[in-house]
C-alpha cells in the first residue's frame, strides 16, 4: 500500500507553546548526548556503538533522567534512529570516496524536531467533529503525550490511515508532517501526447501535435529579492550590534527584537517556497491531466550551476529558484500515479538544445547559451530555441512509442497516432 504525506499546522496555546518548546529542547539534547557517547565510546574502544546499543544506553538514561522518562519512548528512539542514519551517510561518502561531513552537534535553533513511530503510542489524530469516515485527515485536533490536544489545519488529499509522525519547528510556527497509508491513489491520466522543455524565461515550452504552448515562470524569488535583501540587512545589522555591546563574536544574547527580525526573514523565505512548491504541483498535475504520453530531457542540475563565477551568479540564483530536479521528480511521481507515459530523453546523445528537429542534424558549430534563437544551418529553419528543444524531443517521444529504438517496449500497441489510449499500465525507466 502506498504512503503519502499531508502536513499540519499546529496552533498551541501558550501553556502548549512552552512545552513544545521544552520538548524540542530535550531532544536536541538527547540527540547531542548520543553523539558525544558514541564519539567517546569509538575513543576509548575504537568500536562504534549501533543502534541498538544506544537505544539500551536509552533504559538507563530515562531511569537517572527524570525528564527524558516523561517523554514517549519511541520518539525518543526516533531521534536515535536519525543520528544511526546520519551515520550510515557518514560511512557511505567515505565509501564512496565523496565528501564525508561527519555527523555534528546541533544548535537549538538548528534542530527541525522530532517524531512519532506508531499512531496510538504518543500520538493521535482526532478529525474535526462531525467530518465523515472518509474525511478523517481534515483538520481537528493532534494529540501529543504530555501537551494533550492541540488545533490543527490541514487536509489530505486523499484520505488515509495515519501511520507516522513528525513534530517539525520551522520559522516560529509548528507543523505536524504525518504518514498516511492508504489503498489507492485516484489521479486522472489524459489522453493527448506532448513534450515539454523546462527553462527559465518560460518555465514550459510545451509542445504538441497542433502547436506549442508556453507555461510563465512565476519568478516567485525575484518578486521578493528586494524585501529580502532589506531584512537580510536589517538582521545582519542588529548582529553586529549585539556583538559590538558584548564584545563577543559569538555566544552573545539575543534580544527580542533580533529574535523578530530573524523571524520575518525565515517567515518570507517559507513564503516562496510555498508559492514554488505549490506552483509546481499544479503545474505538474495538469500535465499528466492532460498528456498521457509526455517527454522531457534529463537535466544535470549539479552541472548547470557548477562553474561560472561571480558573473553567472544571477543565473545560478535562477536556476536554483526554478527548482528544475524537484519539478521532474513531481511530474514523475504523478505520471506514474495516473498510468501516463512518462519519458526522459538521454541529454548528451539526443542535444535537444542543439539538434534541429526538422533535419534531425545537429550545427556544425555549437550553439551557446546565448543563442535564443534556432536557424539551421542544413535546411534554414528558424524558430526559438525553446521551441526547437521542445519538438525535438516531441518527435524523439513519437519515435519511442513507435518503438523505433527497439527498447523491449512495445507502446504502440497503445498509441493510435493520434490520442494515447486512456488506460492503466506500469511505468517503468528505460535504459537507453
């Protein structure tokens, strides 16, 4: 059965706030404590301590620590079980031959929270009264051991039964993220076939049998860089304030007014992402709505922004901001949802960007970041280069549900020239 995640904003009354707050603060500690007895375990023994090591070390501690055995047990354990996984990763970079960061000792303010493993045991989502069985993850109330009911607003999109939970602490506000489990996904799957190729001054070139459509880049980031540069010099002004009346660089206090600051900055940060993520997924669900066979080209976002310097910052930025990787991964997710076809062109051997899709042929001379226009050189077409991109790899998606490139697949059974046939079929990636 899949799971799915909806998440929740709490609103606690100022008794609840403070023990949140208390909470927080005791599995931040916890999660210290665990790291600096595995660092001087290692030390002294050189053998490290597992998880289950630790989470007998756990027995004790709630036995000597009064205030650790008023918290649930199994979110005591989760919060083991993130330093065991931060650990693992550790190992693996090191395996790898990638760069290790070992696993480090949080701040308070650096801490996101904590977690729940089983509903029923520290945790429990009430609906709102009256709600139907079928609407039981829409708003109501979140029990939490030791703080008791808590408001909360927030609504599934599909109704399911709650299976985990994480208690989250983000830009002043709290949130619950809960794991659902349900027993299908109902997604509507189109009909039609298109292809897309993501940019940054249309976010979509879309292209289709009858024509070519465009998708606006909302541009939520540079809307508010102005408001954002002000409170980010604003905050950085009132730091070097305090550190100027503390003659300390660190470890000075911080006043209720920095406190403020601080948080209006986070508070708009939060904001665009809101606006990115839910722009995204409106995006990529008309997508699959609409197309039931859709190609794109796989992109190497780590390249994109890899080199450049100073002048390619603001494309950097951009790039960043348009959040390309999480934009495929949201199309794909849904296109498997709804049975769609989904198709990733190989980038370096079908060069979108740079082959033209009348001829096929690509330019005797490379094309460059600048040339936003397409004029073949072979047989004079002319055309955007977006655009270009976008029927080129429409036409590398006709000839792969023809089968042209003798895959394994056989979509054309499905594929009938003109619509793709409205029906479920597994989706899976292709090894070109």
């Amino acid at each position: 059965m899949p799971n799915r995640k909806v998440t929740y904003r709490l609103y606690p009354n100022a008794e609840q706030e403070a023990r949140l707050q208390e909470t927080l603060g005791l599995h931040q500690r916890l999660y210290n404590t665990a790291l600096e007895e595995r660092i001087r375990v290692y030390k002294e023994t050189g053998k490290g301590l597992s998880f289950a090591d630790q989470c007998k070390v756990l027995t004790q501690w709630r036995k000597a620590v009064p205030a650790l055995a008023g918290l649930n047990a199994q979110s005591e354990q989760v919060t083991l079980k993130r330093l065991h996984l931060a650990f693992q990763h550790f190992f693996r970079r090191v395996k790898n031959g990638e760069t290790p960061g070992f696993p480090r000792f949080k701040n308070i303010h650096r801490y996101p929270g904590w977690g729940y493993k089983t509903h029923g045991d520290g945790w429990k989502l009430h609906p709102s009264q009256g709600a139907s069985p079928g609407e039981n993850c829409t708003h109501g109330k979140l029990y939490l051991q030791g703080l008791g009911h808590i408001p909360i607003r927030g609504k599934a999109r599909t109704a399911g039964t709650p299976v985990t939970c994480e208690i989250i602490h983000k830009a002043g506000r709290w949130y619950a993220s809960v794991t659902l489990e349900i027993e299908a996904i109902q997604r509507a799957c189109g009909t039609e076939m298109g292809a897309f190729d993501w940019g940054l001054k249309e976010f979509l070139t879309v292209a289709t049998p009858q024509g070519i459509e465009t998708v606006a880049n909302p541009r939520h980031l540079r809307n508010q860089l102005a408001e954002l540069k002000r409170l980010g010099q604003e905050v950085a002004r009132k730091i070097r304030m305090a550190q100027k009346l503390s003659g300390r660089q660190r470890g000075f206090s911080v006043s209720a007014n920095l406190r403020r600051a601080i948080q209006h900055l986070a508070r708009l940060h939060a904001k665009v992402a809101r606006q990115r993520k839910d722009f995204m997924h409106q995006a990529s669900a008309w997508l699959v709505k609409r197309f039931g066979a859709i190609g794109t080209e796989a992109l190497a976002v780590k390249n994109m922004v890899h080199n450049g310097g100073a002048h390619k910052k603001g494309l950097n930025r951009e790039i960043h901001a348009a959040a390309p990787a999480t934009f495929l991964k949201m199309t794909r997710t849904k296109a498997e949802e709804a049975g769609s076809w989904y198709e990733e062109a190989p980038t370096r051997e079908i060069k979108p960007t740079q082959r033209c899709h009348a001829c096929w042929k690509l330019p005797d001379e490379k094309k460059t970041l600048s040339d936003r226009e397409h004029q073949c050189p072979h047989c004079g077409v002319t055309c955007g280069r977006d655009e270009n991109a976008a029927l080129v790899l429409l036409r590398w998606l006709e000839m792969r549900l023809a089968g042209v490139s003798g895959s394994g697949r056989e979509p054309s059974e499905m594929w009938s020239g003109g619509s793709f046939a409205a029906m479920k079929h597994e989706t899976h990636a292709i090894a070109v």
